[in-house]
C-alpha cells in the first residue's frame, strides 16, 4: 500500500459512509494527521491531492513546515499545547483544534500577526470524562465558546475531541452523539459554528454517522508511528 492508494481508499470511505447515513456528499472534510511522519510522507499525500495537515509537536511540526514551505498546505495543531509554545503556533498554523482554557485561548489572540487572518480554532471537549486526557469538561465548553468569542483574532468554529477507544460501532456512535448534542445546543443559542472535529481511523465511520464535518486520520493513511 502507498500514501497515495490510502488516501483514495479513505475518501471513498468518507464518501461512502456519507451516502449510507445521509450526509451531504463531500461535507466531511478529511485532515490528514502526520505527527511521527515525514516531510516526505506529507508530500506523497499532498501529490495525491491532500491540503489539509495536523500536527501534535511545535518543534517535529516546524521543521518540517520549513521543508514544505513552497506548498499550499493549510496546517492545523491538534496537540496539548502549553503556554511557552503559543507564540509560534499562532504564528504558523491556520487552524487550532486543541483549545482547552481561557489562559490558552487569550494567548492565542494575542499573539496571532496582524497580517494574517483570524486564527481558526476548536475548543477541544474531553467527552468521555478521561483523566488523563487533555480538553475542557463538558459542563465548561460554553462558557469557553462564549469567551472565544469576544477576543477579535480567534474565529471560533467549532468543537474537538478524542473518546474514548470503544471496539463496538453503537458504542463508538454514542459517544459523539453526546459531542453532536453540545456542538447543536452551541449552534442553537446563536454561535456560528461550521466544524464537529470527530472521527480517527479506528472510528471515523461512527463519527460520520452521528454528524462530524472533519476527521482527523493518520494510521490509515501513514502506516503505525514508531
Ligand atoms: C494522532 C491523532 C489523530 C490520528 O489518529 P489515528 O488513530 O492515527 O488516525 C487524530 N487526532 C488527534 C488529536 C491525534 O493526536
């Protein structure tokens, strides 16, 4: 199998999955996630179309921003991210799916450059209650939504997160009908929301069933990260 062959396989199942649970045709959008992967990786997806890239460490993903400066690449930070680090991220990516605090997000707008637009981000849900994992609980996520709103350089659009590995397609299901349910009720009190962030290679299919407009794909397409 090659980047290129897996690439096609994935979009034919998005679109696949799309046709059986009555979605849109093309409205998920697919991100490519290549932490542990090479520049070179990057460009064999890239050459078989693929714009969209996520990166989860500063350093791993400005080194090779520099190789790949020459391409129209739109590059999205999906990893923990501590405080010492924001500067570059707002300098550098044009999407953060990993917000989780107020502290964070301010940092982030004010630290983006002027001559770029609005940084896109995603306010990043910890849904399945996980101690360990990064992202905000779900009680706060709005009063999150609400801050992110008032702070000029941040274009909020939406939500992330990472479940809880469930082996059963229902299983995998309920869970981001959970995260489905906050993203509605956030659309509902009038925020302008365009991206449910759900959805890796073990369960993007159960993600797509339940509404997720991006999923976040690296296994699949790259192989295991060593
Ligand atoms: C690594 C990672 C992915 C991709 O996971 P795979 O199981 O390799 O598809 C998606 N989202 C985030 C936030 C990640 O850290």
């Amino acid at each position: 199998m090659t980047i290129g062959s897996n690439i096609a396989s994935i979009r034919q199942r998005i679109a696949d999955a799309e046709r059986q649970h009555g979605r849109v045709t093309g409205s998920v959008k697919l991100l490519a996630v290549t932490k542990k992967h090479t520049a070179d990786d990057i460009i064999a997806a890239y050459l078989a179309g693929q714009t969209a890239f996520g990166e989860n460490y500063l350093q791993e993903a400005l080194a090779k921003m520099s190789l790949l400066a020459d391409k129209k690449i739109e590059w999205h930070f999906i990893g923990p991210i501590q405080s010492n680090k924001t500067r570059k991220i707002a300098e550098h990516f044009a999407w953060v799916q990993s917000v989780d605090s107020a502290k964070i997000a301010k940092r982030l707008n004010d630290q983006r450059p002027e001559h770029l637009p609005a940084l896109n981000i995603c306010i990043e849900v910890n849904i399945s209650h996980e101690q360990s994992k990064s992202g905000i609980i779900i009680d706060e996520v709005a009063g999150l939504a609400a801050y992110c709103q008032t702070l000029p350089r941040l274009q909020l659009r939406g939500l992330m997160a990472i479940p809880k590995e469930a082996e059963q397609f229902e299983e995998q299901r309920k869970t981001f009908r959970q995260l489905n349910q906050l993203y509605q009720d956030l659309c509902a009190q009038g925020l302008p929301l365009d991206t449910l962030s759900m959805g890796m290679s073990e369960d993007f299919e159960a993600a797509i069933a339940e509404g997720a407009t991006m999923v976040r794909i690296g296994t699949a397409i790259f192989g295991e990260r060593v």
